[in-house]
C-alpha cells in the first residue's frame, strides 16, 4: 500500500541504541528503567503514578480487576462499556464476572450518547464507565465527569487511540479515577507490545503494581509493605513468596521500557503532526461528507481519521485501487460482535449501528504529509462525488 494505516515510530537510530544497550548487557526484564519509564510518562501526562504492563488490553483489564480488589466493583455490578469500542474494554467486563452495559454512541465525537448514559444511570446504577475517546476526538469531558459525580460512577478513562488529545487545554487520560493506554504497534509511540494505567490515586497505585506482578509486594512503597506484612502477619523470609492479592504476570520487560523512554521524547512533534493531519482532512474533504465536531479550545491528537458515508463498499474498492489502506470505523459496534450477542442477544444501537454499517477510517501518523493528506481526501471526494 502507498497510503499505509500507520509507519512504525521505532526507527533506526532506536534499533542501534538499543543493540549497543543489550551488548553492555543490562538487565531485560522489569527493574530500575521501568520505573523510569514509569515517572517520565507521569510527568508528561500531569498525574502522580503510571504503571507499565504488557498491552492496552491488559491495562483495561488490571484497571478493572483492581476495582474488584479495592472493593469499589464487585460481582455482578453493572458496568457502562461504549458500543463503539474495541474487543477488551467489553471482554473483561464480562471475564470478571461484571455486568456488561452498552451505551450507544453519539454522532458528533462518537464518544457515548450523554443523554443516554445520564438514563442509564438512573435505571441501572452503573458502578463504572469504562470510557472510550474514539481515535484521538475529545469528547465533552466536563459533562463526562459531571454524571459520574452525579452519579457515583466510577471513571476509567481508556485512552488508547487518544493519547495527547486535551479538552480545554487538560489532557484527555487526566479526568478520571484511573486511565489506559496502548503502545502497540501503530498507535501515537510504541514500545513494540505495551500499555499504561495512570492513576492519582497512590493507595490504588500500590495495588495496581502488586496485582500485575502475581500479587505480592515488591516493588511497593515501605509504608505498603509494611501495613501488608503485619496486617497478615508475614515473617521476612516469607515475604519472598506471599501474594495478597489474587493478580496476575502482565508485566512489561526493561527492555520495552529502553524504547519507551526514547519514544516519549519524539511524542510532542508525533501530537503536533497527528493534529495537522487532522485539520487538513478536516478541511480538505467536500462538505458531504459526516465530519466529527471540534472545538476551538480542544486539541485532537488523531488516531486515524473517521469517515462515514452511504457507499462505505464502494469508497473501500476505490481506496484499496489507489494505495490507501483502510479499515472499519474501530469494530463498529460491540453488539454486533459474536463474543456479545452469544451470551446477550441483539441489542438496538441505532447510532452505533451506523457506525457498523458505514464507517471506516484512513490513515494518520507521524510519517503522512500533508500533501498526501490531500491525496487521500481527493480520492474519497471523487468517489462520493
């Protein structure tokens, strides 16, 4: 393809800085550049704590586990998951024996429909939202956070697609109780395999490193280990091999975060290129076309760029005859997907049901000029022209 979805961050100069760091033979698995990591991308997000873990999915998963932990979610309680989302925002929900709740999406940042989330909380009594800001579009994050302190629900921010994006000038993964995200392949930096939770929450940030790494207590603060070690009464030698919380191994490797750490240094010019990006299909595409809404004070850090439109089969042929690789709009909606409708049956969706049947998104990345940006869109305008 000419037009690829996304260019891989990790470059040559990584690569050779990488290979002379293995050469002096440094430990690879999780240890002192993890924690490093860890701070530097609190530091570039705004909040106190960041945990390292082996993908996005697993930090959506950590996320909510360690809600059931902290005794903030328990069995059965409902949870508020976006229809247009991907497969693990949904998946864990129903894994931790949660129950699922899908709200349908709006039609402006394809977040979910506010009006309906306020009437589902009312009927319902979700415990949480998990949250999902579709592919770098910022969402009203002041009424977002209003309801769920209106109704104590508990914010999980999955920021995955969104990273860099700010509402009034506040970046987005900076609003709720915790936030996630991905640094795969593709996305805005990548650490080859990856994902972070970020919290301000310290207490909850102890829980968060003790459950990723099987549940014990290396790696925690002295106070932590300590009300642990005597509150379960653990003599020194113990300590090696006690786990106080039933977790998991989703750890990250030292090595990963040796790239991460190069990565965060390139991430404020990938933001400014994505944004430009952005703009330019924004006012490159014929006003036929859907286009998502956006606000002055907003900054949107793009993960690709979402299209919907009536002849979506049609529009797919002509981009693929032209170079342009595509995709659907993330996986459309998640009642539609095998997974749900075998436990759930079919749920109406309308606004996520157009998204399933007409959407798609192009590509956006670092390495995409503008130029080609404009190429892109004269490809699809001629078509739906």
């Amino acid at each position: 393809m000419k037009y690829t979805l996304a260019k891989d961050i990790i470059d040559d100069n990584d690569i050779n800085a990488l290979c002379d760091w293995l050469k002096s033979k440094q430990r690879l698995t999780i240890g002192p550049l993890t924690t490093e990591f860890e701070e530097a991308w609190a530091n570039w997000l705004g909040v106190k704590h960041a945990v390292y873990v082996n993908s996005g999915s697993s930090a959506n998963l950590l996320a909510l586990y360690t809600l059931i932990e902290k005794g903030i979610l328990k069995p059965g309680d409902p949870v508020v998951v976006p229809a247009v989302s991907w497969a693990t925002d949904l998946a864990p929900v129903i894994q931790l024996g949660l129950t699922p709740i899908l709200c349908d999406c709006n039609l402006d940042d394809l977040s979910i429909d506010l009006n309906e989330f306020e009437y589902l909380c009312q009927r319902v009594n979700p415990k949480a939202l998990m949250f999902v800001s579709v592919l770098g579009l910022v969402p009203d994050m002041k009424r977002v956070t209003e309801l769920c302190k209106k109704y104590n629900v508990c914010l999980i921010e999955d920021t995955c697609e969104s990273l860099g994006s700010e509402f009034n000038g506040q970046k987005l993964g900076t609003f709720g109780y915790m936030s996630t995200f991905s640094l795969y392949f593709g996305h805005h930096i990548s650490t080859i395999e990856g994902g972070i939770v970020a919290t301000n929450d310290s207490e909850l940030y102890d829980m968060l490193k003790s459950i990723r790494s099987h549940g014990w207590d290396r790696g925690l603060s002295n106070e932590t280990q300590n009300k642990l070690r005597s509150e379960w009464n653990t003599n020194e030698f113990n300590t090696l091999y006690t786990f106080y919380y039933s977790g998991f191994n989703l750890r990250a490797t030292d090595l990963q975060a040796f790239l991460g750490l190069r990565q965060l240094k390139k991430l404020d010019k990938v933001i400014e290129v994505r944004s430009n990006n952005f703009d330019k299909y924004t006012t490159s595409l014929s006003e036929q076309l859907w286009k998502p809404t956006t606000r002055e004070s907003d900054l949107t850090s793009n993960f690709c760029y979402p299209i919907i439109c009536d002849n979506r089969k049609e529009l797919v042929t002509a981009l693929k005859n032209n170079g342009v690789e595509t995709r659907p709009l993330i996986a459309g909606s998640m009642s539609k997907q095998p997974f749900y409708r075998k436990l759930y049956g079919n749920v109406s969706l309308p606004n996520a049901g157009v998204v399933h049947n007409k959407g798609l998104y192009v590509p956006n990345h670092q390495s995409l000029s503008l130029k080609e940006v404009e190429e892109i869109s004269a490809i699809i305008n001629n078509c739906i022209s």
